[in-house]
C-alpha cells in the first residue's frame, strides 16, 4: 500500500489516487470535487477518515467505499472488517455504501479504525490491496455538567471578613472541550447570594459579609454550573454546599445570677464543698472554657474550683470558720474565659462578676487545744512525779465547759485537771529517748465533745554512765619484746549521749602507774595504745599481767570507770607477731575438750561414792547419838546454825578473857603425821595472814590441788577457810579433841554466857558418863 501524505489527514480531507478505489463521504465530497483530478498520481489504496455526528439516526449513511476499476457490471464485492464492522458497521457488497447500524456516542468511543476490501466475484481474487480509513464521531453538546465531588461542605470561622475564601465546587463536562463551546463551563449561585459569592469561571466561594455562628451556624448554598459558557441552549447541573461557621471566642462569660446567698457550719472541715455558682458562655468548646476566682475576700476563708465538666464554680472553705468570732462573711467571684486570642481581647474586657454572702451556722464544738502538738522535755532519773509540762485547751463555743484531760496509751505520764503532765517513774534514757503521747481533752458539759494532740517528750540525757572498753580484749606480748613496743590498741564507748562529740581519756590506777611493765599512751582520739615498759617478759615465772585502766568522760560531771587488762606472755616465733599464740590457744582450748568431758565424768563417779560415804556415816551416827570413849572423834563433826547474839554477846563476853585463851591453846603437842597436819590447819585458823606457817599451809593445799587427778586442767580458784586470829572461846569442833590433855575439861563452857550453857550440859554429862 503506498503512503499518504500527512495533511489531508490533518485537513480530514480524503486523498484519491489515480485508478484506486475511491472512498467517499457526505461531508467531503464538495472538497474532493475541489481539489479535481491533480491528485491522481499512481495507483493503490487511498487512506482517508469519515466524521460522523453522534446520536444520528440509525442506518446512517456514513459514505461510500468505491474502486476506480468498478465499472458498475456488479462484478466486484466491497468487505469491511474490524472493530463494529458488522454491528455497528455494515457496507453494501455491490455498491460499497457505508451505514451505521446504531446511534453513535462519541463519550463511549470517539474512533473506529476499519479496513476495506474489494475482491472479484468471478475470480475471487482481491482487486485492491486491503487498506485502513478511520470513522471519526463528531461531538453534539448532549451532556450536563456534573459534580463529581458532591457533597461539599466547608467549614469557616465566623466573623470573618468579606472575601475570605470558603471552598471550591468543580463540576464536568463529558462533550469534547475541542469541539466549540460544548464543554466550556461558567458557574453562579442560586441560593446564598446574601453572605457568600462564587467566581463564574472557577467555582470558587468567598464570603460576601460577616457571620455570627451565635445568630447562625451553617448555611446552605446551592451552584449551578452551565456548559456553552451560558449561551441560549446550553445544559446545566447544580449542586448544594454546607457551610459550617467555626467559633470564635468573641464572647465573655456573664453570670445568670447577680447574688448568692451560701451557709456553713462553722464545724466544716478545710476543702468543704458549700455551694456552687454559673456564668453562661455563648461561644463552645475551648472557647466556653471558664475559669472563676474570688476577689474582695480580706478573710481568706473561701476559695473557688471550676469545674472543667460542668463550668460550674464550686465554692469550697479555705480555712476554718468560727460562729463566736464572725458569723457571716460577703465575698465576690469573677469569671473570664480560660483561652482567650489577643485579636479578641476587645471582646472580653471588664469580666462578669457576682456576689455571695455566706452565713456561718453555730455548732457545738470539740475543746481547741493552744497548740497543733507538744514537745516536753525532762531529764533523765528525775524522781517520781516530776513536771514535766503543760498542755492546755478550751470549749470554743460560748458557754465555755470545763475541760477534763486524759493521757491515752501509756503509764509512764499521768496529767491533772489543768493539763499538768507529770511522770510516774523515773526514766531511763538509755531505755527510751522519745515518748509519744496522745492527750484527750473532753468537755464536762458534753462528752461527746472529745478532741486530742499529739505529746513528745523527750528524755534529756545526764552523764549516768560511765565510759568502758568497746570490746573483750585478748593481749599478748612476746616474751623478746622491747622497751616501748605497741602491744594493743584499745577504744571506749559510753551509751550517755553527749551534746557534744564523746572524748574519753586513759589511765592507769595509781597501783599499776608503779607497775615497771607496762604503760598506756592516750591518742587523744578516743583509743589508747598499751607500751611496754621493760624488755623482756618470762612465761614461766609470770605468764600473765593484769592492768587496771581508769578510762573518763568529758560529762558534766565526769564519771569514771575501771577496766582490767589481761595480758598473756607469748612464745612468739622469729617475726614476733603473737598472732601464732592466740592460734595456738585457741588450737590448745579445743584439743582438750574430750579429756575434760572424760575429766568430769570422773569427778561425777567420785562424788556420787563420796554421797554414799557420807550417806553411811550419818546412818551409823543416828544409831549412837555419843560413841564410846574408844571411838574416835575426830571423824565426826556438829554444826550449829547459831549466829551469835550481836551486841548481846559483847555484854556476856569479857572479850580480853577470850584474846587470852590463845595462849593456852598453843601448849597442844602434835602426836602423828596426820594428827600434826590437822593441828597444823587448826593453829592456822589462829595466825595473822603474814605468818610462815600459814604460808606453808597454803603452799601444802595448793600442792594437793595440783596432784588431785579430779581437778580441771585449767585455772581455778581454791577457797581457804580462814577465821583471823581465832575465837577467844577456843575450837567448839570434836576434831583432834582426843590429842590434848584437856578432853574431859568442858566446864569451861559455863564461863562463856548463857548461850553456851545448854551445850555445857549436853557435852558435860556425856563426859561424866563415860568417865
């Protein structure tokens, strides 16, 4: 198929080709007839296009389809195949006469591209190559304008100015915008002339004049949209917009009331609710947002809270009010906006304002104590029923009851009818420095009308204790020590409190101050340090050191305190550190505890044997109350629970007669061994302490403690009878009575007073018996 040239197509002018099928439509036939003949210049095909108007008739003749070689015998047959050929195309095979079938809407489809065919009928071969033309549908202003973004609502604030912008409305035209004036659209208002305006070509709403959303709040506004510019003819559509006016806060809150009247009773707690107040706002939301407050209060007693839900001012107390000492009180509220914009404020000047008057109702009230609570103060050990303050309340209303006071929970303080407060033992600070109280006060008159406070006493402190070591101090000292070695640091504590810091200071008694061993150096920072004071210690000869330490306090007065020391003598090792020493002890104390437990078991056997022996002895001594002459008295002994007479023994006594017996019983001859060693514990009992033969029965005792198998490994305390110098009546006990000469000479006992003259007769007439 050959080519065509671009410009009938734009001209929409069907081009003709010399000896080629000719294809003709009605609306350029009158240009083909123009352009003549010249065009003819080569056979082939020719391309062209038809223009159809919309909404035509059915069975439309569109044009005619024609070769130049058809020479009318009915021998070619004219096809048309593609897109609507057939159903909305059809062609006449002998003629090549186009029709359309139906009517065409150009807003459904705009163009149909087709292609034609011319065949022989005789030969059934194809005359003409097959070639394309275009069926153009030419627009008909048959559609209305449409919003298609309906409905519209717009929302803008009140009070705006004149042209302030609302909304813009667009509507659509389906015509063809190329084809004339069809889809060329102008835009007016039908309804809502008076506040608002709309530009013709764009559709856009302006506010012609201000609005109050309080008169009136949404406006509808109906656009109508024309096509043809608004000529005679021409289709229109309209639409309806909902303009909200938005508030704006150009109104004051102004009180429904002018005065109010409010009670309370003067027994109101603080923060009680006693009434409510309300100022109406025109505007909403935030902008009705309220907020009172109280002025030309002098008393203070009220305060006012907004509620945020209700906007309502609730009226509350501030502080107590009391009917005997003012009865009413005149206040005044104001309200303003709580957002109010700087623009605005014209519209918000000189706030609303109300009055209230309060009255205040009498109640019978509860005894006011002076003070909100007490703090008493008493020193420490003071006696029983000391001061220790004063509490004091009173009936606030006008008949003034007597008060009656209590204290609640505790029976250390007592308190009288004027509040007194006194204490009931004597305290103890150490034990309790604080005590808390809760005194009750009640009216006489009504007893109902109870109120209480709380009481602190504090206990002051007096310097009652004295100052002592902060802990058990295990000392050792190496037996190679020298002269001024450090041997142990020490520190003191007093449970006195002080006012200021404790400070303690250090000394040693006067006895141990001539002890040449040791000596104490104060750190004058509460501690002191134990020196050595000789070189060289032995632990054999004095394997242990007791220190008397005088530790004092800065109390006022001082008080002072006696401390021992115990210092061990240490075999220490090369290092001389006595840590391996106190190991060693500790090592030394644990390795022995099962020879002790075996040790004691022992001790137990013995002493249960010994009871039996002793149980024994008194059986036999109950079958004879006095043995025969031949039998040994020595073995039995009599005990007397008689203390003696007192002063009553002075008078009935010559006591220089009883110093002088000494004598006598020195005369005694020792006969044995045994018998010597219990005369020897018997001249014992009549020496002074200096003496050499207590000495030596000292160092015997200690002897047989030393080889008693039954005695604890460690150290003990042995305890020695000793009487002084001796009784001047002489010995009473049987004991070792057969060694002296003077066994049957008990008259003596008539001469020592009446208390001796019943055993006088017992002994005497045993003696006489046996004689």
């Amino acid at each position: 198929m050959n080519c065509c040239s671009v410009l009938p197509l734009m001209l929409g002018i069907p081009l003709l080709w010399p000896g080629l099928m000719e294809i003709e439509n009605v609306e350029t036939k009158n240009v083909k007839q123009a352009v003549g003949s010249h065009l003819r210049v080569k056979r082939g095909w020719v391309w062209n296009q038809f223009f159809v108007p919309e909404e035509m008739n059915t069975s439309h003749h569109i044009g005619r389809l024609r070769s130049d070689l058809d020479n009318g015998n009915n021998s070619f047959q004219y096809k048309l195949s593609g897109p609507g050929a057939g159903s909305i195309f059809v062609i006449d095979e002998r003629t090549g006469d186009i029709y359309a079938k139906q009517k065409l809407d150009r807003e459904e489809r705009s163009l149909y591209t087709l292609r034609a065919q011319v065949t022989d009928i005789t030969t059934g071969r194809a005359v003409e190559p097959e070639s394309e033309f275009v069926i153009r549908v030419s627009d008909i202003n048959d559609n209305e304008p449409k919003f298609l973004d309906e409905p519209y609502e717009a929302i803008v604030p009140e009070m705006s100015p004149e042209g302030t912008f609302v909304i813009q409305v667009i509507a659509s035209d389906a015509d063809d915008p190329a084809s004339g004036n069809n889809a060329r659209l102008l835009y007016s208002l039908l309804q809502g002339q008076a506040y608002f305006s709309i530009e013709p070509t764009t559709g856009v709403i302006r506010i012609s004049s201000e609005m109050d959303r309080e008169l009136q709040d949404e406006y509808w506004v109906i656009v109508q949209a024309k096509d043809m510019i608004g000529q005679p003819g021409a289709l229109s559509g309209t639409t309806s917009v909902l303009i909200k006016l938005s508030d704006i806060n150009d109104n004051k809150p102004i009180f429904k009331e002018s005065f109010y009247r409010l009670n309370v009773s003067e027994s109101a707690p603080i923060g009680t609710s006693i009434g409510r107040i309300l100022a109406y706002d025109s505007d909403i939301g935030e902008n009705a947002q309220m907020v009172y407050s109280i002025e030309g209060d002098d008393s203070q007693a009220f305060d006012i809270i907004t509620n945020n839900g209700t906007q309502e001012g609730i009226i509350t107390l501030k502080k107590k009010v009391d009917f005997e000492h003012q009865s009413h009180y005149g206040v005044r509220a104001r309200v303003q906006n709580f957002h109010v914009d700087e623009q605005l404020l014209k519209y918000h000047e000189d706030a609303s304002s109300t009055f209230i008057k309060v009255q205040v109702e009498d109640e019978d009230e509860p005894p006011v104590f002076q003070l909100s609570y007490y703090v008493l103060e008493i020193f420490e050990e003071n006696p029983q029923g000391s001061f220790v303050g004063i509490v004091s309340a009173t009936d606030p209303d006008q008949r003034n009851s007597p008060i009656r006071y209590s204290v609640i929970g505790s029976k250390v303080f007592s308190i009288n009818d004027n509040g007194t407060i006194i204490a009931t033992y004597p305290l103890d600070r150490e034990v309790c420095a604080w005590y808390n109280l809760s005194v009750t006060a009640t009216e006489t008159y009504n007893i109902q009308q109870i109120s209480s406070v709380p009481v602190s006493v504090q206990v002051l402190n007096i310097n009652d204790h004295a100052p002592e070591l902060s802990q058990f101090y295990e000392t050792y000292v190496c037996e190679n020590a020298v002269s001024g070695q450090i041997i142990q640091t020490i520190s003191a504590v007093d449970r006195d409190e002080s006012l200021e810091d404790h400070h303690f200071s250090f000394n040693l008694s006067v006895e141990d101050s001539n002890n040449s061993s040791f000596t104490i150096s104060d750190n004058q920072d509460n501690t002191a340090v134990i020196v050595t004071n000789r070189t060289g210690f032995s632990l054999q000869e004095e394997p242990i050191f007791h220190i008397t330490i005088l530790i004092a306090d800065n109390g006022i007065p001082p008080l002072t305190s006696t401390n021992t020391l115990t210092i061990y003598v240490c075999d220490c090792d090369d290092s001389g550190s006595t840590q391996a020493c106190a190991n060693k002890g500790l090592m030394f104390s644990m390795g022995f505890r099962t020879e002790v437990m075996i040790a004691m078991l022992v001790c137990v056997v013995v002493i249960f044997g010994f009871i039996c022996l002793m149980l024994a002895l008194k059986h036999q001594r109950k079958q004879t109350l006095f043995p025969e002459k031949s039998e040994d008295f020595r073995e039995n002994i009599f005990r007397y629970d008689d203390e003696g007479g007192g002063e009553e023994d002075t008078e009935a006594f010559d006591i220089v007669e009883l110093r002088n017996s000494t004598t006598r019983r020195g005369r005694r001859t020792r006969q044995s061994s045994p018998a010597a060693l219990r005369m020897l514990y018997r001249q014992s009992l009549q020496v002074g302490p200096d003496s050499a033969l207590f000495r030596k029965f000292i160092l015997e005792k200690l002897e047989e403690a030393n080889t008693d198998p039954c005695a604890p490994p460690f150290d003990s305390l042995q305890t020695f009878a000793f009487e002084g110098t001796g009784s001047p009546a002489g010995s009473l006990s049987s004991l070792g009575s057969a060694l002296t000469d003077q066994d049957g000479n008990l008259g003596d006992l008539n001469e020592l007073g009446p208390r001796f003259k019943r055993l006088a007769s017992m002994f005497g007439s045993s003696v006489q018996s046996n004689h």
